[in-house]
C-alpha cells in the first residue's frame, strides 16, 4: 500500500454530532532498534518489537460536531472574538483540549496539534469536531518507557473509530488496523508498532513479507514456542523525565559518524532475529537483544553533541545479569529503550528463577525499589464507544 491509499474520500458527518471513544493501547519494546528518521517520520532502518501488556496507555476521545458561524457580519465577528479570548481556535484550524492523568496539560498541545496537521490529509474531518483528549498511562511518563508510542496509538485508534462511524463505504480490520498504525507513526514512529501483537516489524526489509515504511505489520511467520508469553520485566531505575528526548536523539543520527554502518548492521540483525523467532534459539536471541540495546547507547554516545541517557544503576543491573546468567545457564537478558531502565527478558519456562532473581538483587538498585511487571501482549483494544 501506498500513501494516498489511507485518504478518505467519502465521509458524512451529519451521521455523528457528538459522542466519545475509549482506546487501551500498550507500549512496546523494540528488540533490533530504529534511530534516525527521515520526514516525514519515514524510519532509517527496520525495527521489530515485542508488544506489551501491562503497560499501556488509556485514552478517550470526547468529540462534538462545529457549529458553522451564523453569518459572515458583525455578529460572527463577535462570536469569532469571543472564541479566541476563551481560547478556542477559528474554524480553519484544530480545536481540542488535553488532559492527562485528570489534569490539563497545554504544554502537549504543540506535538498532537502536529499531529492533527500531518494527519488531516488522510481524515479531513478532524477540522469538523471540537476533540476533548484525556489520556493516562499505567506507568511514568517520559522515562525511557515508549509513552509517545502508547499515547499516540491510542489517539490514532479512537480517530479511526470516528472515521468508521463516518465512513460511507465499509472499512474492513485489516484496512483499520494498517491505517492506524500509518497514522500513529505521523505522531510518533514507534507508536506504529502498538497497534498489534505480540511481534511487530515496521519498516521495509527484502525478508519480511508484507514490510513497509509506512506502518507497522504483524510479524508474518510462525513465531517459535520458546518466545510464546515471554516475559519483560521493567526495573525503573530513573522515572523523571529524559534529559534528552527522543525526537533530538533522532535528529543526531543525521551526519552521524557511524550512521551508515548502523542502518546496515539493522537490516542484517533483522534478517537473523527473523530466524531466531522461528528456530527459538535462546542463546542467538541474547546475544543479538543485547547487542542492539547496547549499539543504540552507543549511538548516543557517539553523537555531535554527544549524551547519555543510562545512569551508574543501569550497569550496576547489567553486569548483574551478566554475572547471573553465567553461574547459571538462564535465559535472562536484558534490553534498553532511549533511557535508563532495563527491560529484563525471560522465557515463560523460566519465570520463577528470573522473579527471584529481580526481587532478590536487581530491585534494590530501582528508584524507590519501583518495577513492572510485563509480558509480551496482542495488541490494543477498543473499550468503548458511544
């Protein structure tokens, strides 16, 4: 599919004046990273992600049909400067107000009013509603946890669940769930990767069946027993905001000494984390995870300005693996998302020997002794609609 593919061009709001839906949409881990993008958000190399379940972002979408104004003399006038002392927009722009968890956050109005922008070509009739957005998340905001996924596929799926109600032609999942996940990477690319589970690719690779640059798709091949239910622990080391965001960190990547080699070694640890899925080699699967969380710090690192996001008590938890899954033989490993809290991996077979081992040495080193326990999900789910 192409872009112009996703541009509605038959739709009737007179069928919908007002009404709310609520979308649970979860985060995501990405196993083999993208960092570095192209506009519009178009991503340098490959990624592939386990879906999460346990963490998620709840959002509801409140919508209510524009009143057109009443005439084009004084009276509208009026009316129009009334609009713009209480705050409200004209009606050739976005009107909507955000809140998150229960309070009103303007200051996220500027990333969702870029995202209305990038996105109304594709659902013009978001200029037709005043939107009410209220959103919260299951766990911290900004803190290395994907919230910008979460939060931006969760809008992405109550905006295509108004666009069925209004939709003159019948829109089949597949075509919503494709279109979703198109649109929520026009607000944040990995938000593309939260629509389905539990596997998810985005981005074009020669191998992956079905791949695109556009949106994300269900990893297409049979996915081996040993990573069925695999479980993510998350050992929330740092829970205050990034010093750097993500969209900065992107941004670096261009003119990026190691760059190339980086896009490169992607689309070849896709290739092999694509067999390692189907054959359930565990061993493959930890060197190549860790690998990648470690290439994607390195990239900071190595960056012009250059940063860094883990803090003493990430390495403190990664050598502590290190040294566990030595005197043991486990399965335990760990990943890294642009931030500092590890994402400790571990087979369904082994969820006890890897529960104790977090409660035993790792939790200790979280701030406050906070973690979450995660597995790998399938997907959002539509709570509500009126």
């Amino acid at each position: 599919m192409i872009a112009s593919d996703f541009i509605l061009n038959s739709f009737d709001t007179t069928k919908i004046t007002n009404g709310s839906v609520t979308w649970k949409t979860p985060s995501n881990i990405a196993l083999v990273k993208y960092w570095g993008k192209e506009a519009p958000q178009i991503p340098k190399n490959p990624s592939i992600s386990f879906t999460l379940d346990a963490c998620f972002t709840l959002t509801t979408l409140e919508y209510q049909k524009r009143q057109p104004e009443l005439d084009s003399g004084s009276h509208s006038k009026m009316l129009k400067q009334s609009r713009q002392l209480s705050g409200q927009v004209d009606d050739n722009s976005f009107n909507f107000d955000v809140y998150f968890e229960g309070e009103k956050k303007d200051d996220f109005k500027p990333k969702i009013q870029k995202f209305f922008e990038r996105i109304e070509k594709y659902v013009p009739f978001i200029k037709e509603y005043n939107f009410v957005i209220k959103s919260r998340n299951s766990f911290p905001h900004s803190s290395g946890i994907a919230s910008s996924a979460s939060g931006m596929s969760a809008l992405a799926l109550c905006i295509m669940s108004l666009e069925r109600s209004l939709s003159n032609i019948e829109m089949t999942d597949v075509y919503f769930n494709k279109k979703a996940s198109f649109l929520a990477r026009l607000g944040s690319g990995s938000a593309c990767r939260s629509i389905e589970g539990s596997v998810v690719v985005w981005g074009k690779h020669k191998e992956i069946k079905g791949s695109s640059d556009l949106f994300g798709i269900k990893f297409p091949d049979e996915i081996h027993v040993n990573f069925k239910n695999y479980h993510d622990t998350i050992l929330l080391v740092d829970e205050g905001e990034k010093q750097v965001s993500s969209t900065v960190g992107h941004q670096l990547m261009n003119n990026h000494p190691f760059a190339e080699q980086r896009f490169l070694q992607a689309n070849k640890n896709i290739s092999k984390l694509s067999k390692i899925l189907q054959t359930g080699n565990l061993k493959e699967f930890i060197s190549l995870v860790e690998s990648e969380a470690l290439t994607l710090h390195a990239m900071m690192m190595t960056s012009n300005p250059y940063f860094m996001l883990m803090k003493p008590d990430t390495l403190k938890i990664i050598n502590k693996i290190w040294k566990f899954r030595a005197e043991t033989n486990s399965n335990i490993c760990f990943t890294l998302d642009a931030g500092a809290n590890v994402h400790v991996l571990f087979p369904e077979r082994e969820k006890e020997i890897g529960h104790n081992f977090i409660i035993n040495e790792l939790i200790q080193l979280c701030n406050k002794n906070h973690y979450i326990c995660d597995r790998i999900g399938v997907g959002a789910k539509q709570l509500s609609i009126k």
